[in-house]
C-alpha cells in the first residue's frame, strides 16, 4: 500500500494542449450557453428571488450547473480568461443569494416545495448535488484563492455534518458522490469531521431494513411531487401567456431490449441499483447503476489511502478485476444495460444494446487512479489511460459543442452527437477531468518520482529539494516520451516510468546513452474477455543521481494488436477489435462500404498511415478483406464527427 501526493501540473503541449484549449475556449462556454437555455441556470435566480418563472429540468439538475462551476474553475487555473472569471462570478452571486442561511441549497425543494427537505434520498439526489457543489467550491479556491463560493461550500457541508452525524441508514443518497466531495473537503481543509462523515455514509449504505419497501414509497412520493409540479407548471403557462412554451433538449437514444424494464425493476427494489443491496464491505461483485457504482469504491479507495488502512483493499482490488475481466468492454467502457445504465451478467457484452455512459467512464477513470495511488500498481494507471482516450473521450465531439451521453460498440446509423441533452450530465462531467488532467501526470513520495501518465507537462517537485519535470509526448499517436529534469544541485532518487501493457518494444535512453531499467510490477494475471491484457503493464524504474539538464528518452513501439473477443460474448465472440498504442479503431461507413464492414477480415498485412483528408491527419489503419477491397479503421473516440454514420469496433 503506497501513498503518493499528488502534484499539480501544467500541460504545456502535445496532444493535451490542443484539447485543453478547446474545453477553455470553446466547450466551456457552449455548455454555458445550453444552461442558459435550458434554464438551468434560472432556476437558481429563480430560487435567488432575481428572477420570476418556472424552475424548468429534473429534481437532479442543479448538478449540472454545479459541474460546469467545478470545470471553470479548474480551466481557471491555468486560463485567467476574464470572460470566464466574469460567468463564474456571476454565478457564485446567484448563489449566494439562493442559499439558504443554514447552508441549504437545492433549487426543487426550495422553489416548489419550500420547507421540506430530504424526502426521498434514494430517488432525488440532495446529497449529490450538494457533493458536485462542494466540488466546485474546493476548485474555485484552488484557482483563484477566493472564499466566495468556498465559503457557501462549507456551509453545506457543515449543514450535512450537523444533520447527519448520527443518522439512521435510511439518510443515506441515492446517487454517490458526496462521499468523494467530504473526502476532497477534508483533504483540502484538513478537516477530519468531513472525511468522517464521508466514512459513515460508506458505512450505512446496505444496511436499510426492508429496502424494497422504502423504495417502492419513496418512489411512488417522487412520483407524487413531479405530478404535483406538473400541475404548477401548466397553471404557470395558463396564467402567464407572455411566456413561450419551453421544452428540453431531447433524450439520449438507446436500445432496450424487452427484458430491461422488468430487470431494471429487479435490479432497484434488491438495492442493487444504488448499491444498498449489502453493506459495503460485503460487495463482491460489480452490480447496479455504473456511475453509481464507480463513485461508491473511489471514495472507499481515497477513504483506505487517507486512514491508512488497506483492509479493504483485498474486496476493491476483487471488484475491480471482475469488472475488467467479465463485465467491460473494450472499449473500457462498462454498463452494458440501458434503463439500469449499468452492469448485467458476466459477459453480457452486447455491442449494439452498450449503455457505457461517458460518466461511468469518467467515474471508472476516478476510481482507477485512486486505485493507483493506494496500490502502486500500474495496471489501474493503463486503465485510466485506455479510458481517457477511448470509452471517455468519445463522449465530446471535435468541435467541443457536440456530444454523446452513451457509447455503444456497433451502430446502424441511429446516433448522432447532439448539442445537449435534457440530462446533460456528462458534458461538464468531462470538461472537468480534461481541465486538470496533467495532474494525473506525476506523482512524488519520498525519494520517488512516478510518472503515471506521458502528458506533456511541467510538474514542479521536491525529492530532497526541489525538482522541476518537463514532459514532451506525443502519444496517443506516437509512443515517444522525452522528460527532462531541472534542479540545483544533483540527487539520488528513483524514477519510476510506466510501461503500457500495450507497448511493444521499448528502449530507454538517458542523455543519449541506452540503459536497461529494472522492470517491476509486471504479473501473470487474467486476461479480459474483452481482449485487453493489463497484466503487462509494469513500472520501469531508474534508480541512480540525477543531474540538472538529465534527459531522458523512452521510445515504444505501437504494433496494431488484435483484441480478440471471448466466444461467451454475444454478438460478436470471436471477432476482432483492433487497437495501436492506447487507442482503439473503428470502422464506419463514411469511409467504408457497410457490406464490406461486416466481412471478415483476411490475413493481408496491414499498415499505419496518415492521411489529412481524413480527421486532421490522425493516423488511420488500412487493411484489406479477403476479396483484396480495401478496409479504412478510424480512431473509435472520433466516430460521429462527419454526419451520421453506420460503425462498428468489431471484425469477424
């Protein structure tokens, strides 16, 4: 069990800063813009008295506003564009006024039914958008080292800790996501009472009597609440005809097969949907709502790294390999049931039902790096790495402005990217990560550097002294890694570099000489249905004294791999998925015949090229049918950008 402390830095070039100032110059504000209009952000001038109308969205809305705040304020850090900061302010000075004294906020309560509160946890998410708030309010002071929002923060967590100290199970969410937002409160106050109450909703979940029961109430009651705000809503229009009719985007489309609904049915009144079903130290299988499920074991992880206690460790390393192994897929994205948006049987792995939620994604990277820093292991490291640039990436177009909530693996043509959608969790969800993504970069621990993942960067250090690390990377389309070190005086310590699993051959250089790294970590573990093989992964350490101006160089090799998919896997055991680096290809039909995509694909070399003419000269996959017609594969993250398009990842 190892402890990292994680360090903040800034990305400087490369593949992260192109996509960095797309989500500072153009997604964040798109996604402004669709709050706006979708009076998302009204409703919190609604609740604020600034402003007379209908609070318009779900109950759960305010964490998208929330989310987006979260994003901003991370871009802040290293973008101090005066727009932004203007947008941000604007909206920390809504918020002030629509909290209430105590620290409440959650405009559906407030505005429709005034003085009631945490009615039905298990349905209307209270607590997780208190969880995405108190977020928010720990990355504004990050950033710009005002208390404003900071401050409404603390007051909601304190009004948690006061109200729910010593409650009863049944005061536990619906929906994780304040356990990681406490565990984040006290890591950045160093605070215990918020971790501590992040561990006792760990501990209460699981534990409600007669779960189905409470459910079935509390559901019917949400029910009864939205009818009556229904009500409200058409009196509202009837005595105000000045206002236009306002309708939400439309929803995410999905596949549902005939038996989800009485699974999802099933799956709710167990608890296994929100992850009540056992007491958390007795889930030994990934079950539920994927979103859900991934926030839940983050926060057992960062709550097993803070207390330095690893006995849970065994049960979350258990949970995650079975994930990877049976219920993932290549993609990396997990939740194969829509309705549930999670997780079905062992190798229920439909290509075309796929719900993975981009969120789930994003959740799933979260736990993985949490992962990472309680373990050492650089497996949870590849994990994230194939998630950020597969199953979570695709989620957000080439524009910024476009999106996709779920990802399946083979389409006919029924998706397309959409501008937003009438639950837009997921575009601010990934603004977020991308925000600060170098600071999954690097981590120091003593006289240790690791460097968990190739970002080009600069990350300022101290082993001893201190050390400033620039990284030059040109993945994901090329697998060369240059770092260099700055410091006084020179230092003994260890450097420790990731080696991929997907990695073919590597050499390593320091200033220009070849050296041969001990290789550590790499072990004989399952390979996953769905063709991935993270057993390779292994860290590659340097141990010996750096000098200031020290260079170091590490060149892998991309072979394109055959990820071949398990015969239990329906639809497409046996195919083929093919992948080059840390990326997956796809076929689709802007680029190939659709007869031709569902043939099998012959034993003919394949070769990597680039061609401009198709997605800005990222590099494409040629290869060939056994009838000699020519076969085009595309990067999967980048699928949907030119129209709608049949695609899928398989072959076979």
């Amino acid at each position: 069990m190892g402890e990292y402390s994680i360090r903040q830095a800034k990305i400087t070039g490369g593949f992260w800063a192109e996509r960095s100032l797309l989500n500072a110059q153009t997604a964040i504000f798109h996604q402004w813009e669709q709050l706006e209009a979708s009076r998302c952000i009204d409703n919190f001038r609604i609740a604020a008295g600034l402003k007379e109308g209908f609070r318009e969205g779900f109950f759960f809305a305010d964490s998208d506003a929330y989310k987006w705040l979260d994003a901003a304020s991370r871009i802040m850090i290293h973008d101090s564009s005066p727009r932004l900061k203007a947008l941000i302010d604007e909206f920390i000075a809504i918020l002030e006024k629509a909290q209430e004294d105590d620290g409440y906020l959650y405009t559906y309560n407030q505005i429709h039914f005034g003085a009631v509160r945490w009615q039905n946890l298990q349905i209307e998410h209270e607590f997780y958008c208190l969880g995405h708030l108190i977020e928010a309010g720990i990355w504004h002071h990050r950033a710009t080292g005002e208390e404003s929002l900071f401050t409404i923060a603390r007051k909601a967590a304190d009004l948690l800790v006061d109200r729910f100290w010593d409650e009863l199970p049944v005061y536990t969410d619906g929906h994780e996501e304040i356990e990681i937002a406490l565990i984040h409160l006290s890591r950045h106050t160093g605070i215990s009472r918020y971790r501590e109450l992040a561990k006792r909703f760990l501990q209460r979940r699981g534990r409600m009597s007669i779960y189905w029961l409470r459910f079935i109430g509390q559901t019917l009651e949400s029910a009864g609440r939205m009818n009556t705000v229904k009500a409200l809503r058409q009196k509202h229009y009837q005595t105000h005809s000045e206002a236009s009719r306002f309708h939400l985007p439309p929803h995410n489309k999905h596949l549902i097969p005939w038996s989800t609904p009485l699974r999802f049915a099933a799956s709710a009144l167990s608890g296994k949907y929100t992850q009540q079903h056992l007491p958390v130290d007795k889930v030994l299988e990934p079950v539920g709502h994927a979103v859900r499920f991934t926030y839940l074991n983050a926060a057992a992880a960062m709550l097993a790294l803070d207390e330095h206690d690893d006995s849970d460790l065994p049960r979350l390393e258990l949970i995650w390999e079975h994930m990877v192994n049976q219920r993932m897929y290549v993609t990396g994205g997990i939740g194969s049931l829509p309705l549930i948006e999670g997780f079905g049987r062992d190798y229920e792995l439909d290509p075309e039902v796929a719900y993975n939620e981009t969120c789930a994604a994003i959740g799933c990277m979260l736990w993985d790096h949490e992962m990472a820093l309680l373990t050492g292991d650089a497996r949870y490291d590849d994990l994230f790495e194939w998630q950020l640039y597969n199953a979570a990436s695709v989620g957000i177009g080439l524009d910024g402005c476009s999106y996709f909530y779920n990802n399946p693996l083979t389409t006919q043509a029924q998706y397309k990217r959409e501008s937003w959608y009438d639950i837009p969790c997921c575009p601010s969800n990934l603004s977020r990560i991308w925000a600060n993504i170098a600071d999954n970069a690097v981590t120091v621990h003593e006289d240790e550097i690791r460097v968990h993942q190739y970002i080009g960067s600069d990350v300022n250090l101290d082993v001893g002294q201190s050390v400033s690390l620039h990284i030059e990377s040109s993945l994901p389309w090329d697998g060369n890694i240059r770092l260099n070190l700055q410091m006084e005086k020179p230092a003994r310590f260890t450097l420790s570099l990731r080696r991929p699993a997907w990695a073919g051959e590597c050499t390593t250089y320091v200033n220009g000489q070849v050296i041969h790294p001990l290789i550590d970590g790499m072990k004989n573990r399952q390979k996953a249905a769905c063709g991935l093989n993270f057993c390779q992964s292994a860290w590659m350490t340097i141990d010996r004294e750096f000098h200031n101006g020290d260079k170091i160089e590490v060149q892998f090799s991309m072979p394109i791999c055959s990820l071949e998919q398990d015969s239990m896997i329906p639809k497409c055991g046996g195919k083929i998925a093919l992948s080059r680096g840390p990326v997956l290809y796809c076929l689709e039909s802007i680029d190939n015949s659709v007869d031709i995509m569902h043939q099998t694909l012959g034993s003919g070399a394949l070769n990597v090229t680039s061609d401009a003419n198709i997605l800005e000269g990222v590099p494409i996959i040629k290869g060939s049918n056994p009838s000699g017609e020519s076969l085009t594969f595309i990067p999967y993250a980048l699928w949907g950008n030119r129209g709608n398009s049949t695609m899928t990842v398989f072959l076979g």
